[in-house]
C-alpha cells in the first residue's frame, strides 16, 4: 500500500503499523515505533535540550482525538502543544488532549506542566499504559503543524494514547527534518515486550 502524505482538511490519515507497507516504514521502524521516552531520547543526544509550551487551552478535541479518547461530545479537553529542540532547532512538535475527567483528582497537576516535558512524568509512574502507536505521513505545509513549522519535506508523526491512574490521554508527536532519528535495540513496542500488563484494548481503532 502507498501512503501518501495527507492534504486532506488538515486530518492526517492516521494508520496502525500493520496497515502500512513493510518496505514503507522499514527505514524508520527503529525509531519511530520505539515507545521509549522521547524526552529521555533526546536528552540522551548530548545537544542542548528545550521545550517550549506553545499553546494550552480548554477546548473542544478533534473528532477523531474524541473518539479515540471515547469522549462524551460535550466533554472538553486540554489541549497543549508544544515544540521540542535541540541546540535551538525545533525537532519534535508534539499535541497533547487531555480530558477535563483526566484532570481532576491525582492527575490536576498535568494541568501546569508549562514548559516541563509531560513524558518525564508518564515515564517516572510505574502504572503507566500505553496504546500501540498510528502512524501519519504528513506534507511538509499539512494544517496539522503550526505554519512556523512548515518544512519542505515529509514528516512522520505518530500517535498514542497513555493511561496513568486509569485516565486517559492522547499524545501525538510530528518529527521535524532536524529530529535525529537513531538505532534503536527495541524497536517493540512495551506491550509486546511485557513491560506493561496488557496493551490498551480500548485505544485499538
Ligand atoms: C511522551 C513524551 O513526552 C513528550 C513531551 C510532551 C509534552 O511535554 O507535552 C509531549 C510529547 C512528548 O514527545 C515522551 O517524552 O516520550
């Protein structure tokens, strides 16, 4: 199957690892199916890390983030996007949804993050769940990435939903052309490598 990079109203045509091409997804598999923590990835890099909180607001979540978040319509979300860099260079643009029900209770906190990486905290909880990820090819001008962020080539992006105290949340990460994509020895995902009790049926699209 090709993908083509989607120009369609701005929805990327999301798809599970077994909807695409081997050949495909072969040169970026190691990296891009890697579940690992990104933060923790590209601290590990050595170049000067920063991330940016770009925007966050309650609001109304896409369509799709509501169903895969099986949201009651009404429900609002916070939304929060940010950008990651590494010596200046914007690498990873990344758009969290939280559900208003996620943030109450234990998980308020995630409500001021700022400019603290979110995955620093869902990699610090050992009840931490995470879905199998859905993969997007995106233009490099597609409506998804904020325009100051158009690039000339493609970009991946993928995208997961995390439960930590039985909440949910669905974070969605698009690699910029300066993102430095590596080896990785476990290109599996946690849930296939037990280190989570079980993989989150209910995000299965
Ligand atoms: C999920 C992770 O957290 C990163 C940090 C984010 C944030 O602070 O909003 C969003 C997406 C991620 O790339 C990670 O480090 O793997």
């Amino acid at each position: 199957m090709i993908l083509q990079a989607s120009r369609n109203a701005g929805v990327p045509h999301w798809r599970r690892e077994e909807q695409l091409s081997t050949a495909l997804l072969a040169p970026v598999r190691s990296w891009l199916l890697d579940d690992g923590s990104l933060t923790q990835h590209l601290l590990n890099t050595g170049k000067q890390f920063s991330l940016e909180r770009w925007h966050q607001c309650w609001e109304a979540p896409r369509p799709d983030e509501r169903k895969l978040l099986q949201m009651p319509l009404k429900e609002l979300a916070m939304v929060r996007q940010i950008v990651m860099r590494l010596d200046s260079n914007a690498v990873v643009y990344a758009r969290s949804v939280f559900p208003i029900s996620t943030l109450n209770g234990p998980l308020r906190r995630l409500r001021r993050l700022h400019n603290k990486s979110l995955g620093a905290f869902l990699f610090s909880r050992p009840d931490m769940r995470r879905s199998p990820f859905q993969i997007a090819l995106l233009a490099g001008d597609a409506p998804y990435l904020p325009e100051s962020l158009h690039q000339d080539t493609e970009a991946w992006a993928r995208r997961s939903c995390f439960e930590v105290a039985d909440k949910p949340m669905l974070v969605s990460e698009v690699f910029l052309k300066d993102f430095p994509s590596w080896q990785s020895a476990t290109p599996l995902h946690r849930s296939r490598r037990g280190q989570v009790s079980a993989t989150i049926g209910r995000f299965r699209s």
